[in-house]
C-alpha cells in the first residue's frame, strides 16, 4: 500500500508539468524558447513548431517563418553552441544565446 502511495505521488510530480522542460534564452534581444517534452520552438513570440518544415532532435531546433518563391526565411537554434541563426533568401545572422 505504500509502495503504490509513493509511486502515485511520484507519477503525479514527475507528469504534472511539461513547462518545467521549457529552455528560455536571449538571443541577442530575441527571446528563443523551446521544449522537448512537446516539441515547442518559439522565436521572438513567433511559434515555428506549429508551421510547416519544422524539425527537432537532440542537437537542432529548425523553423520556418516562411516560404515564397523568392526562398525561405529560418531560424535554426544549435543546443551545442547555444546560437540562433537566422536565414532568409538575403542574408544570414547569427547570435549567441544565453540561457534565462
């Protein structure tokens, strides 16, 4: 019975709360959050994993903000480097990333 006590407690505390799992950095200006646990990439208040093209694994972050025929504009987080980089058909900036 008390096994099942603490094991319940447990499950309660450890799946209560994904916000938890959120990494929030400054880029630079631009705030960068992303989570894991539910696949959540935001820029600068702009949520690019609800869009088209986006991709996570263990190392990259991608988004896209858009796609035309003159190209796409991206941003790409790097969690090894902490570095946000943004591409669009003209130009391509970088920015170092501090956590908050």
């Amino acid at each position: 019975m008390k096994k099942n006590l603490y094991l319940g407690l447990g499950l309660i505390i450890f799946s209560g709360c994904s916000q938890n799992f959120e990494k929030i950095y400054d880029c630079d200006g631009v705030e960068v959050v992303f989570n894991d646990y539910d696949r959540l990439f935001v820029v600068g208040g702009v949520d690019l994993s609800s869009r088209e093209g986006f991709f996570m694994n263990q190392t990259t972050v991608f988004g896209k903000f858009y796609e035309n025929a003159d190209g796409s504009a991206m941003a790409t987080f790097s969690k090894i480097n902490n570095t946000l980089e943004f591409t669009d058909p003209n130009q391509t900036l970088t920015a170092q990333c501090t956590e908050k």
